[in-house]
C-alpha cells in the first residue's frame, strides 16, 4: 500500500459506467482525494498504476466486468484497497472475491467518506488484519442479504465463518493497532 503518512494527497480511482454517477462521486470527494474516473474496466486498467490508494469499483461494467477488472488487480498484485459499489446485492460468489468492502447502491456523501477514510486507515494495518476485515465485511454483507436458513445450506458461508475464526484467534495483539472507527467496524459487521 502506499504511505498515507506522507505528504501526498491520497489517490482514488472511480469505476463506474454510469457518468453521473462517476462525476458526483469524483465531486463528493474530489476535495480531499486526489480523484481519477474511468468509465469501463479496460479504461481502468489502463489507468491503474502503483499510486492509486483507494479503488471504488462498480462490478455491472461495459467491456471489461468489474469482477474481472477485481481479479487482474490482484493477480498482478497492486496494493491497493478495493471497495465493490454496485447494485448487485452481494451473493455466495462474493466468497472468492478479493475486495476489502462492498456497498450496495445507492450510496451517499457520507458513505463515500467514510469507507475511503476507513480503507486508508486499514492501509497502515499488517496483512493478517487486512484479510480478518475483508471477511468481517463478507461475512456482515451475507448475514445482511441472504436468510437464516440461506445461510445454513451455504458451504461459502461456512468456510468464511471458519475463515473469519482462524483470521481472529491469530490477530491477538495486533488488534491492539486498531483505530476506534475500525474496532466499532469489526464488532458491528
């Protein structure tokens, strides 16, 4: 990840077909962020490189899917964080994917705000807690869209749960490095 501690102003790329809705993010925050758009999955890879912290990825995209723009960026390993916002409520295949948090349209200002601040704050952390709040958000998004009984039948939702125990018993002290905002994040997901 890149060092939010220097004097840089973090970078964020929006992916998003939709132009208006790109815009407005990109004004909402542009602010504060140092902020690029890109309106297809090729135009994000195009654009992508090394500098980009933060990463608001639409998953219904032309050309290029958003889940497959996902998987190239972790397969060529940018480390950055990656935040899915799309209409597509969250299903079992989320299980595989290597975002670090999902926000089911519509999202507002103080959405945007506060999961770009929260990504850039989890960016300082060692990657054991990185994976223990991807699945925390995996496993909060399931448990929020899919039924009591959906979830017993689910092997994916299972594996997560044993996922997410393995991932909380090895924290230990580095929970300790935790912001309040985050401890708040991983109790309630």
């Amino acid at each position: 990840m890149n060092d939010t501690n220097d004097s840089r102003t973090p970078r964020v790329l929006v992916v998003e077909d939709e132009e208006d809705i790109a815009e407005l993010y990109a004004k909402w925050i542009g602010a504060v962020y140092d902020v690029e758009v890109a309106y297809t999955g090729r135009e994000a890879l195009d654009k992508l490189d090394d500098s980009f912290d933060v990463i608001l990825l639409d998953r219904n995209l032309p050309q290029l899917g958003g889940d497959e723009v996902l998987a190239w960026i972790r397969k060529h390993g940018f480390d950055c964080t990656v935040v899915i916002i799309s209409a597509i409520e969250p299903d079992f295949d989320i299980y595989e994917m290597g975002f670090d948090d999902y926000l089911v349209k519509p999202v507002g200002k103080d959405d945007l705000e506060t999961i770009i601040s929260r990504m850039l704050s989890r960016s300082e952390y060692d990657d054991h807690l990185k994976q223990l709040f991807s699945v925390s958000s995996k496993l909060a998004l399931l448990e929020t869209h899919k039924s009591s009984a959906e979830l017993a039948e689910s092997e994916e939702y299972q594996a997560l749960k044993e996922e997410w125990e393995k991932l909380d018993k090895q924290a230990g002290a580095a929970l300790y490095q935790l912001s309040n905002q985050d401890v708040i994040a991983i109790l309630r997901e």
